[in-house]
C-alpha cells in the first residue's frame, strides 16, 4: 500500500507523472490487491486529463 499511498500524496501534489509511476508499481506489485482495482481507474483518469 506505500506506493498506492504515495501515489495519491503526488497527485495531491500536482506531480502526476510520479504519481502514475508509484501506482503503476502498485499495481504490478501486488495486482490481486483490493486496492489495486481502484489504481487502474485513477491511471485511466489521469491519462485522460494529463
């Protein structure tokens, strides 16, 4: 969950392309997570944005 958790904390920082970084690491990590879902919708959002 620490990249998970830092992702967030670099798109509340307005540092996107870490952000999609950490949560990609998140994801691969540990893709079975429950968080891991949610993850991929935050990418998908913010490929749509940035």
């Amino acid at each position: 969950d620490v990249y998970y958790q830092l992702g967030i904390l670099y798109i509340s920082a307005d540092e996107i392309a870490r952000a999609k970084e950490l949560l990609e690491m998140f994801i691969s990590k540990d893709p079975d997570n429950e968080k891991a879902s949610l993850a991929r919708e935050i990418l998908k959002s913010l490929n749509r944005e940035f």
